[in-house]
C-alpha cells in the first residue's frame, strides 16, 4: 500500500476542494483560528512549513502577510500549479517549492519552523501517527501545529442519515474506492491522545462542515450561502456540532519536540 499521490486528480482537487462552498467554509474556518494564534508568534516574520499542501492555498496567504513559507507535496502536478499561481501573484511571495513525500523531510536539511500546517493529509497515510510524529521533529519549541483531519464519525453519521446502512455495517469500507474520498479517516479521540503524548497542548479545536454535510437536499428559496458560513464559524466550536465536522482542526502548541 502506497500514501495517495493526487497527480492525476490535481484540476479536480484544486476545484472541488477550494473553488467551492466546501472549500469556502474551509478557508474560512481554518484562518480563522490560525489567524490570531499567528500573531501571538515571534519575530513577526515566521518560517512555516506547509506540509502536504497541494497547490499551496494558505501557503500563499501566509507568504502574502511577509512569512517565509515551505510548500511540500508529493504530486509534482500540485506543485506545478503553485508555481504558476505563484508567478502570477501582484504580491512577491517567499515560498520555496519541494517536490517530496512529508516523510522525507528532515532538520538537517530545512532546519525548524515557527508553524507546521498540515491539512487534508493524514486520513491518506498509511500510518498517520508515525508520519505527524516525525514531522514534529522540525517544530520549534512552543511553535504551533496545525493539524486537520478527515472525522471518522463524522463519515458514519452523515452515511447513518442518508440511509446508507449497508456501508456503516461494513464499517466504512467502500466497494469501489472514488477518487477523493479519503482511504484512512481518523477518531477524534485517538488523535486527542497523539497529541497529549506529543505534548502538544491543543490550543484551538474547530469542526469544518459542521451543517454544510447535513443540508436537506430542498433548502429554502432565500438561502444564502454567506449565511451558513456564518453559522459554520459560529458553531464549528460547539458541541456536539464540533464533533460531527467532516473534518476536525486541532491547533497545537509544543512544549517540548518530540523524539
């Protein structure tokens, strides 16, 4: 078995992920617990990792702020549509391309980095918890993590009330496995319990799709999308909504680098 490679996927990632409401209520959700947290960081200009990021949406929003940020991804065809999305920003952006696997990144190499983001990645790896643990070799002490995920419950409620029980009595085992539907989702509370034997104190929990997932297929003729944003931020940290997001975003600082 081999981590996903989106090589062949990347136009349709980078379009169904972020050019719609799904990657909307993302983009919205994630920045807003990164955003404070960031600035709470010294010195001003960070060194920020992006690990697994694709074409680099937030790497570009960071380095647009005047970080310095390393976009690494394992499909060389992400990576070529950074490197032009990068060459057409107004903005002169501070990011260093690395075609690789996360796993092969290491200090001697890139040193330590103020911030690891690393996003819609570990629900593809084989063994996530090995490969988040090694990538927190290049985390500064007290730098901050942030990590999300794809919420196993999250994908046994939303097959529940849709009916799909056949699929839930196979414990979300696909038949046929689609292209985007990621192969290893994650329990919210194994990766609670990573954290805490990484001494990683979770600053910041948030669902991502908390309502949008759960939409009747009729909506009402004045529904506006704005409008569930809106209320994606405002219950993406309560529960139960928190943990029923179809992802989960755990933002994470170190007391100490694991070993």
């Amino acid at each position: 078995m081999q981590d996903k490679n989106f090589d062949k996927l990347s136009l349709k990632f980078a379009k169904n992920i972020y050019g719609t409401t799904k990657g909307e209520i993302r983009a919205a959700v994630l920045w807003r617990d990164l955003a404070p947290a960031l600035t709470s960081l010294e010195p001003p200009r960070l060194r920020i990792l992006d690990a697994g990021g694709g074409f680099g949406f937030l790497s570009q929003k960071l380095a647009a702020l005047g970080h310095d940020v390393v976009l690494c991804d394992i499909s060389e065809q992400m990576l070529a549509l950074a490197k032009q999305q990068i060459a057409e920003s107004d903005t002169p952006l501070s990011i260093e391309l690395v075609h690789s696997p996360i796993q092969a990144l290491t200090v001697e190499q890139f040193g330590q980095f103020d911030v690891i983001l690393c996003h819609a990645v570990a629900e593809w790896l084989i063994d996530a918890k090995s490969t988040l643990q090694g990538l927190l070799k290049l985390l500064k002490p007290s730098g901050l993590f942030s990590l999300m995920f794809y919420n196993k419950e999250a994908l046994r409620f939303h097959s529940l009330v849709s009916g799909n029980f056949d699929y839930v009595q196979r414990d979300l085992v696909v038949k046929k496995k689609i292209g985007l539907t990621p192969t290893h989702p994650l329990y919210i509370e194994d990766v609670r319990q990573w954290f805490n034997e990484w001494q990683m104190h979770i600053q910041t929990q948030s669902g991502v799709r908390v309502i949008n997932d759960y939409l009747k297929q009729h909506l009402p003729p004045n529904f506006d999308t704005q409008q569930l944003i809106e209320m994606e931020l405002a219950y993406s940290q309560r529960e139960p909504y928190l943990s029923l997001g179809r992802y989960v975003h755990f933002l994470g600082q170190s007391s100490t680098t694991p070993s």
